[in-house]
C-alpha cells in the first residue's frame, strides 16, 4: 500500500512540475514574442521573483503552516538554505541562453533544440553511469523522439548558428541542473539556494547589458509569474520528484512539456492544432508511458 502511494504521489508531482514547465514556456514565448522586454530583463527579473518567492516560502509560510505562532521564530532560524553554485551556474546559464535564444528562434524549433539537448544530456549521462535500458523502454524513448520530430519538424525553420547553439546549451544546462537535482537533498532549501546564487549571476548579466534595457509592463508582469510560479515552484516540485526516477524517465518525461505548452499556445496565444499535433501527443506521452512503466 505504502508503495502504491509513494508512485501516485511521485505521478501526480510530475504533472504539475510539467504543468509548471510548460507553462513557463508558454509565458517566455508571450513575453518575448509580443511585449518589447529584452531577454536579459527578463531573465533578471524572472530569476529574482523566483527567488523572492521560494524565501517567503522557506521562512514565512512553511514554518507558519508547521509550527505555532509562538515557535515560528525559533523554526525560522534554525531553516540554512542549500544548493550549490554548480546548480545555480546550469540554473542560471539555461534561463539566460534560453531568453536570449527565443530572439531570433521560432517556437517550434527552440522547442525542439531544448528538448532534444535534455534528451541527450540525461540518457547519455544515464548510460555513462551504467544505466541500461531494455527493450521497451528503448522502444518508448524512441516513440517519444519521433512524436516530437513529427509534432515541430514541419513548422520548424532551420536556426542560425548562435541562435541554435544558445538554446542546445540550454538544453544541456537545464540536463545538468536536473541531474544534480538527484543527490541535491532537500528540494525546497536546495531550490530556494540556487535560485538565490543564479539571481546574484543575473544581475551581473543586468550590469553588463544597461545599455540595451527596455522594460513593458506586461512583460515584467509576465516574468514576475514565469519566475515565482513556473519557475520557483515548479522546480522545487521537480527536485523533489527526480531523486524517485532515474535520469532517463526524467528526461523522457519531460517531452511532454511541448505537448502540454502547445494546448497553452491554443488557449492563449491562438495557435492552431494540427493532425499532426495530434498523432505526435500519442507518440509522446505513450512513449513516455512505455518508459515508466517497464523499467
């Protein structure tokens, strides 16, 4: 029974942390595409809500929810933020090439140079450890792949070279985050200190681009969201889930977040479904589904 719990819990984080990703490049689309914010303001801005977010969460609602009125300040005191400056340089380094990426890349095939570098990342390092996968599970990777091949390859146009090497190193950096995310502890502590080290690392990136600042109410409001929600609490969910599947679920778990992300396109930004789209979210979630259930 306790194990039965244990997977329904571990199931239903990882919906909402894909919820959370995919709606994180739902907002980063909007903000970049159709409001004038510059991507280093929105990362600034992004990382630092995150950050502001996760603090109150860590010293002001948690031991509030845990602990009486009376001992809420001796809970807050004892509460040492965690982390580690190699998940804040691959937390801060996705972020940054990710907003700086989406200048010039369309979102179909950013979408499909980010997944795709965190497909590799995370198998590759899976296997690298002695990981091995069997045949239904290399089946189900593969499905997951082509459904995402046939999901953006049509609409997809072909990237410039620093375009398409900003957002692959995305992919990579957001693999690494997710792998260090395994042995981290704590998910909320260590989430909250690596927001806090990545958002140190983003206002030196503020300093050095002053000369290109260009700010719009709707973009700030919309980076405010995509950093306290989709991003601070979305990830500590993920840390707290990654640590319960190995690195190859993960990876191939997240290719559901273009899925997901095109019916928010849909909803919000009036983007049209095809066929296409349809056939691919088969192939996809069932690879994914292949993956889980058969290791």
């Amino acid at each position: 029974m306790w194990l039965v719990n244990e997977m329904i819990t571990t199931w239903i984080y990882s919906a909402v942390a894909m919820l959370a990703f995919a709606g994180n490049s739902v907002l980063c689309r909007w903000a970049l595409a159709d409001t004038s914010i510059d991507p280093a303001s929105f990362t600034v801005i992004r990382l630092i809500s995150g950050s502001v977010f996760l603090v109150i969460l860590v010293y002001v609602i948690k031991p509030y929810l845990q602990s009486s009125p009376s001992d809420m300040a001796s809970t807050t005191s004892t509460v040492k933020l965690r982390g580690s400056w190699s998940g804040a340089i691959a937390l801060f380094t996705y972020a940054a090439c990710f907003s700086f990426a989406y200048i010039s890349l369309s979102a179909a095939t950013g979408a499909l140079l980010l997944f795709g570098s965190v497909q590799i990342t995370m198998i590759g390092f899976s296997l690298w450890r002695g990981e091995r996968l069997n045949s239904w599970q290399i089946t189900g990777v593969c499905s997951a792949i082509i459904g995402l091949g046939i999901m953006f390859l049509p609409s997809a146009t072909t990237p410039g070279f620093l375009a398409g090497g900003l957002m692959s190193c995305a992919g990579v950096a957001w693999g690494v985050y997710s792998i260090l995310g395994k042995q981290a502890g704590n998910p909320t502590l260590v989430t909250t200190g690596n927001f806090i080290r990545a958002s140190i690392l983003a206002i030196v990136l503020g300093l050095f681009s002053l000369p290109y600042v260009v700010l719009d109410n709707t973009g700030i409001i919309l980076a405010i969201v995509s950093g306290a929600l989709a991003s601070g609490a979305g990830y500590a969910i993920w840390y707290a889930v990654l640590p319960r599947i190995t690195s190859t679920q993960a990876a191939t778990m997240q290719l559901s977040v273009p899925v997901i992300a095109s019916f928010g396109g849909l909803l919000l930004l009036n983007e049209a479904i095809a066929l296409s789209f349809v056939v691919a979210s088969f192939a996809i979630l069932g690879g994914i589904a292949l993956v889980i259930k058969r290791a």
